[in-house]
C-alpha cells in the first residue's frame, strides 16, 4: 500500500498540494500544508493509504518536493 510522506519543516506553504489534491491536503492555521488524517512519524507526517490517489500529482507540484508517495 502507497505511503505519503510530508516533510513538513521543508513547506513553504505555497497551496499546490492543497489546489491539485484538496480530498487529502489543506492549508494549516500555520501557513503550511497539513496531510489530513496523517500521523507524526519522527520529523515527518505519514498516511498509509490503499490507493495513492491524487497524492502522486502533489507532490509531482510541490516546487520544494517535501511530499513523497513510496
């Protein structure tokens, strides 16, 4: 099953993830982008999904590349 991975001390909270895939991305009361439903994984947010879905295309549009579909 794919995995999204948020790196989210890269974000620069520019809202691509949140435009392009908005069922699992939205922008945080911090300016950043926030993986609905994700958990904290060390320095990073994770979600183990069925089917990656839209993520692939966030983080093909993130210009920081800190979104990751394994």
């Amino acid at each position: 099953m794919p995995k999204v991975i948020h790196e989210k001390d890269k974000c620069i909270g520019c809202g691509a993830c949140a435009a392009v895939c908005p069922d699992f991305w939205e922008m945080g009361s911090d300016g950043k982008s926030h993986l609905k439903g994700s958990k904290k994984a060390g320095k990073n947010f994770e979600l183990t999904l069925k089917d990656a879905a839209c993520n692939q295309d966030a983080a093909n549009t993130c210009p920081v590349q800190c979104i990751q579909v394994k």
